[in-house]
C-alpha cells in the first residue's frame, strides 16, 4: 500500500499500537531534494513494551526496465542518504532498531518520535547515471511485543524518476 499522502495511519499488531504521520514528497524530484514533505513519526499507543525496527530496499531500474539495482541501503553506488531519528541504531542484518537490538519502547512512553527525518538522492555521487532511471524505495516498519516474533506493520512505497 502506498500511503503518501496521509496525515496519520494507525499500525497495529496484537496490543502493538502506533500511529505514524508523515509523507512522501510529489512532483519534480532532483538531486539533493528531501524525498519527505514530512517526516515520518510515530507516536506509541500500545498496551505493552513493544520493540520497533526499520529497514530499506533501493530498486533501480533503467531506461529499458531493466533491473539495475535491487538491495539495501550499503551498497555506495545506491547514492542514497537516509536519516533516522537519534534512537535508531543500525545492525548487522541491516535493520535499524530503536534503540538496538535489546532496546524496548515502554507502553508509558508516548511521546512522538522521529523514524525518518530524510532521504535524499545525492547528486554529488551520481552524477547523470541515472538520469532518467526510476528509483523505487520501500521502506518496512516492524514492531514485536517482547518475547513474540517481528510483524511486519506496513511497507510505505516512494517512488520517483530521476530527471533526464
């Protein structure tokens, strides 16, 4: 599902509850540009400690569809920067967790919370490329009571063609 352009959404697994705002840019997108209009946040409404982790998979393809890159975010020619909010720690199975791997998000914590504050193209790195390519970027949100396993909460879509 694609929900760019909504104000809140409720994700909610078992008595995991959160509500995330935020959204895509639209229109034009050039290089250095924050893919965001607004920073994705979440505000906790669960009824227990509950753990959170995001993750990223970069699709590039070129001009005659063809797949030209299809992975995270580690590989340098992706030439995307993503900025996550100061709780989240990257891991070696490339998930970002809040507050690593051991890190708990108390139910009595319900103070909004940046996941994702940007994701730009850097242009100094790809110079034209990519020009034209179209650049898809799904980024996964999961969440798990302790002690249960990782659900999948939503998988939010952006895509874009980088100018010709």
């Amino acid at each position: 599902m694609d929900y760019d352009n909504t104000d809140s959404i409720t994700l909610k697994s078992g008595k995991v509850e959160y509500q995330l705002t935020g959204s895509a840019a639209s229109g034009l997108v050039v290089p250095g540009q924050n893919l965001l209009e607004n920073p994705y946040k979440i505000t906790n409404q669960s009824t227990v400690d509950s753990q959170l982790r995001v993750t990223f998979l970069i699709t590039i393809t070129d001009l005659s569809n063809t797949v030209v890159y299809n992975g995270d975010l580690s590989d340098p020619k992706v030439a995307i920067t993503v900025d996550l909010g100061t709780d989240f720690v990257k891991e070696s199975d490339n998930f970002y967790y809040y507050g690593g791997t051991t890190g708990v998000l108390p139910q009595t914590n319900t103070t909004q919370f940046t996941v994702i504050s940007s994701i730009v193209l850097n242009g100094e790195y790809i110079h034209n490329d990519y020009s034209g390519y179209k650049v898809k970027i799904d980024i996964t949100i999961q969440a798990k009571q302790l002690g249960y396993d990782w659900q999948t909460l939503i998988t939010e879509e952006i895509n874009f063609q980088t100018g010709n």
